[in-house]
C-alpha cells in the first residue's frame, strides 16, 4: 500500500514530488512548511478495523503497521445539555472501549506516530530520533516497540512519569532525559546534536508531513461522522501542530466537494501562564516574542498540562499556525489550571470519561467561550479531546514505566 500525492511549499506554492523524507522544499532557502497534496481528491474512509489506515487516502504512508486505532466522533449530550448547545461533536483519542475508543497511550499522539512510521521508507536502517514534553514519546515508543521500528527519544527529567506503558517497551526503544529543571525546548536542543550523528536521522515535528496528516485524521473523523466540515474547531495546544493538520484536513475536504465549504473557525488555546503564541496573537504580530530561558522553564514547570510548554512552535513561518488563524477568522485563547481542573471535572461528571488536563484545556476554552457569547450555540461545534481514558485504562491494566539509558 503505497499513497500517491506530491509536496507543495507553503510559501509559494511550488509544487514537487517525494524521493522518500522530506521536511522542507530543498529549492526555497528560507523556512517554510510543506504540505501533502494528494492524487486522490474525494476521501474514501475504510473499515473501523483499519484504525488510523482507514483514513490511508490522505496519509503519506508505504504501508499499514498493526495496533493503530482511530479517532472517535460522537455527538455530545450531557455537556452539550450543560452549555445549551444544539450540535456539540467531540472527537475522542484515548481508550473508551465503550464508544470504541483503544488508543492505548490515551492520547492522539498515536495519529502522528502510526502515520510516520508507516511513513519511513521500509529499507531505512538509522534510528529516528524524537523529541517531546512526554505524550508524543509515548505515542511513538509503543508504536516504534511493537513494529520493531529503531528510536531514540529525548524527554526532559521532571517529564519522565508520563512514559508509562502495558508492557516494556522493546530494546530497539532507547530513551535519554535532560536534567531535571529543564523543558522540552532542552530536549530538543540536544536531540538535533544526535541527529547530526551518523546513523541518525530527525523525526522532525512539525516539519514532517506524515506526523500533521495524521493529526489530521481528527477533522476527517469528525467530518465523515457529521456529514460535513464542523464551524468551530477547540483544541488545547503546545506547539499548534494540531491546529495547522485540522486547517490542513480541512483543505481536503473542501477540495473533495461532499462536506461542504465551511472554513472551520480555528480556536485552540494553552495553559496560562505559558502563553507565548496567545500572546504574539493579542499582539497581532508573526514573530513571536523570545522567551527568557529561565523564565520559560519556571512557566513551563508551572503549568498542570505539562505537553503545552513548546518554545519553539511553528507559529511563524509560512503555512504555520499565524497563516491558519488568519486563514480561518481563528484565535487562541488560555485557560488557568484551576479553569482546566474544574472543566476535566465537569467532562468526566456529564460525558463519563477522564480526560488528559490538555484536553482540559480545550473544554475550559470552550466553556469560556460559549459564556461569554463569542459563538453561536446553534452551530456545529467540533472538541478535539487530545487524551483521555488514562485513569480507566490504569484501572483495568497494570502498567510499566521506560527508563532512560544507564538508569
């Protein structure tokens, strides 16, 4: 199984085919994201038993690796009832086995994960290398583990409880933490050293087509449930990746012709007090405003929804989260961690699952936002729930935890 599509650079739309691993136009100088184009335009979603490959029309992969679940919609009741609201949609990626729901990390990292391994051409002998704030090296160590796929992951010391697993991961799975008190931003930092390594290659975050196409599959979930593209989209970020793959699915589907021409209203938010792409947004400008290393650890360190602590987002550059907010009438708003506290509350009280405080992020924002009548009730409104199930799979299965290199 091998999707046929092209690569388009988001600055000026140059169009150019694939030789195996792109993450940037190799012709344009300056920084820009690429985009998938696909050679299939009207989406045909496959069976449920495909999990994420059932949405393979519109993922750049070379073939199908075995544990992937896809995104669930439903239509909301008890907090649709609580807000007032007529068409509140809420697509779930975590473990639900009773809406089917089995993404065993809990969280839609597993999107991006299963979409780029099955990505990597199927000769590639380096190890890839990942960086992340906890639930995207989950995410990829299980699906890397499982597929006998090599990866090295970098994730920050005070992070290292979030790489819990059902079962140790396989020795091709190697971890290393940096220090305790730094943030994601540090493991970066020190995963690009190893990539410059021979035997080595980048992931590469948001820069990797397959990791936002698969993201993606979260709007295409929701769009083949609904009938059509939704008006509003929330979704709680750290780096916006998120947010730019539902502009992106969007596109898609406009292009497909079936879901009709709605441009969803984009409306992610972060975790207060770490607000660096909220504020440049307030302040109307592009470029964000650097942040103070030591002030950006104590901030990210602050923060209940540890994920959202991105200093380096791609927020900026051409076909970044900048260009999809503007693109859709969008904004991004915050939430505190006693709003996202009481909203992850509220969720599991009314729709009768547990959610990851991210996602608590997102239903705060929506929350806020409905109150305050910024939206109108009577539209299709679309909550990406990034993670939940966490306390109902830890309640039915035992867990173990990775451990970094030498511990």
């Amino acid at each position: 199984m091998i999707t046929e599509y092209q690569l388009q650079n988001c600055a000026n739309g140059r169009l150019f085919d694939d030789p195996g691993w792109l993450l940037s136009d190799p012709l344009y100088e300056k920084p820009s994201l690429i985009r998938s184009v696909y050679k299939k335009i009207q989406l045909e979603p496959g069976l449920a038993s495909d999990g994420i490959y059932r949405f393979s029309d519109w993922l750049p992969v070379n073939r199908k690796l075995k544990g992937s679940a896809s995104p669930v919609t439903y239509k909301s009741e008890g907090l649709a009832r609580h807000l007032k609201l007529n068409h509140l949609y809420i697509t779930f990626n975590g473990y639900w086995p009773e809406k089917g729901a089995f993404m065993k990390t809990c969280t839609f990292k597993e999107t991006e994960a299963f979409s780029v391994c099955a990505h990597i051409p199927e000769n590639e002998k380096r190890t890839m290398v990942v960086a992340s704030a906890g639930n995207t090296a989950r995410a990829f160590a299980r699906v890397c583990s499982e597929n006998k796929i090599s990866l090295l992951l970098f994730v920050p010391s005070d992070n290292i409880d979030t790489l819990w697993f059902e079962e140790k991961p396989d020795d091709c799975v190697k971890l290393i933490c940096t220090p305790q008190g730094s943030d994601y931003f540090d493991a970066i930092e020190l995963s690009e050293q190893y990539c410059a390594k021979e035997g080595y290659f980048a992931e590469g975050g948001a820069k990797n087509i397959a990791r936002r196409d698969g993201m993606g599959t979260t709007v295409l979930s929701a769009a083949t449930y609904i009938g059509r593209i939704p008006d509003y989209y929330f979704q709680a970020i750290g780096s916006g990746t998120g947010t730019i793959a539902a502009w992106e699915a969007n596109l898609r589907l406009l292009r497909d012709g079936r879901f009709g021409n709605v441009k969803m209203c984009l409306l992610p938010s972060q975790n207060a007090p770490f607000l660096p792409m909220y504020e440049a947004w307030q302040s109307g400008t592009r470029a964000l405003t650097p942040m103070d290393p030591v002030e950006a650890r104590k901030k990210a360190a602050s923060i209940h929804a540890r994920v959202l602590s991105n200093r380096k987002p791609p927020y900026s550059l051409p076909g970044g989260l900048f260009d999809a907010l503007n693109d859709t009438g969008g904004s991004i708003g915050y939430a505190t961690n006693e709003e996202l506290v009481c909203a992850s509350a509220l969720f599991e009280e009314l729709e009768g699952i547990d959610i990851n405080p991210a996602a608590g992020v997102a239903v705060a924002s929506l929350i806020k936002k409905v109150r305050s009548g910024e939206i109108d009730r009577t539209r299709i409104i679309m909550l990406n729930i990034t993670g939940g199930g966490e306390k109902l799979f830890r309640a039915t299965h035992t867990v173990t935890y990775l451990l970094p290199c030498g511990a």
